[in-house]
C-alpha cells in the first residue's frame, strides 16, 4: 500500500512537471511602473499578457496604474507564461495571480485595460478576455467612458487651461478625465484659444 502511494505521488508530479499552465513563483511585485507593466524582487520586468492599459497622460492611465498597484504592489505572486515568453522591448509576459485573482481578467472585466487585439494569436486566453472586455463595453466601465464623453462634445478643454480642442486632438486626450469640460456650442469658447494643432484654421 505504501509503495501504491509512492507510485501515485511519483506520477503527480510527473504530471505538474510536465504541465505547461504550471505557474511560476511566488516573487514579491516591489514596483509598478504603469497599469500593465511591473517588476519583481528577480529584477524582472513583467508586461501583462494579452492586455493594455492606457498610456501617460491619457484618459483613465492614473486609475489603472492605482488599481494595479493595489492589487499587487508588496504581494507573493505568481506568473503563468503566455504563447510568447518575451516581448520585443525584452519584458516578460505572463499571467498574474494575485490573492488567487487573475489580475489581467479584473483589469479587463473593470474596464482598466483593454484586450490587445493586435496580438491575438500570442494570447492563450483571448477569447475569454475578449468575453469580459465585451461587457465592460456594454457597462462603460473605466476607459469605456472615456471616448463616449469626449465624442458627444462639439469641443472639448481641461478645467486647468483656456485652450480649447476638437475632440480628437492628441493633446484634448491626455486631459484627465476629472478635468474635462465638454463644450456643446460655438458660443461657450468664444474667451477661449483655439489649439494650435488641431484647430489652426480657427
Ligand atoms: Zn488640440
């Protein structure tokens, strides 16, 4: 009965070793960088697999670094590899589990990230990431709420400035979005200056 044991405990981990959704860890997150992208106490760099989350300066890129950063920063993690090991910049890509979360889902499902379209046939769990990012369109969550208060706005500008922007301007996209004011007629930026880029002909 004892040697039975042996035998089966031999087999399981035959099993784990050979399994490669194995999961690697756990390592201590000691940084974040932004909302898609930390480092390890192995000084690694991870880039989330599969997602990706806004850019400096652009709409929602504060709350997604915060959310990242609360569900990992100082935690025991551990890291699932995706179809591609490492990316062109030299990151690792993986999976993230946090707390027992899939963190690359829970930005996806909040609305923090986006599904990186674009690398599609590199993501083992496209699909079911695609899934969520549906619903957190239909629900506009996070930066689903962002296009759709700028597109509505004859105009738009920042509380912090007198500069006024078409709405898809470069610059109109890296005001925050608890600082955009939307202008609906000609006659509320009337005291206001036109951007040099995107409205030169004003
Ligand atoms: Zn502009």
């Amino acid at each position: 009965m004892k040697r039975e044991v042996l035998l089966l405990a031999i087999l399981v981990l035959l099993i784990l070793g050979c399994n490669n959704n194995a999961l690697e860890g756990p390592f201590k997150v000691t940084n974040v960088v932004d909302g898609d992208t930390l480092d390890l106490n192995n000084s690694k760099r991870v880039r989330l697999s599969g997602i990706n989350t806004p850019e400096t300066g652009e709409c929602y890129y504060e709350e997604a670094k915060d959310k990242l950063t609360g569900l990992v920063l100082g935690k025991d993690v551990f890291l699932e590899r995706d179809k591609t090991n490492i990316d062109k910049y030299g990151r690792t890509l993986r999976y993230i589990y946090s707390d027992g979360v899939l963190v690359n889902s829970v930005l996806v499902q909040e609305g923090f990230a986006r599904v990186f379209d674009n690398y599609k046939q590199d993501t083992k769990k496209y699909e079911e990431l695609k899934a969520m990012e549906e619903t957190a369109k239909t629900n506009k969550l996070g930066i689903w709420s962002c296009e759709e208060r700028k597109e509505s706005c004859l105009y738009v500008g920042s509380k912090k400035s007198k500069t006024y922007h078409s709405p898809d301007c470069k610059w109109a996209k890296r005001i925050k979005p608890e600082n955009l004011v939307c202008y609906k007629t000609e006659s509320e930026v009337e005291q206001l200056t036109p951007c040099a880029t995107c409205l030169q002909n004003k």
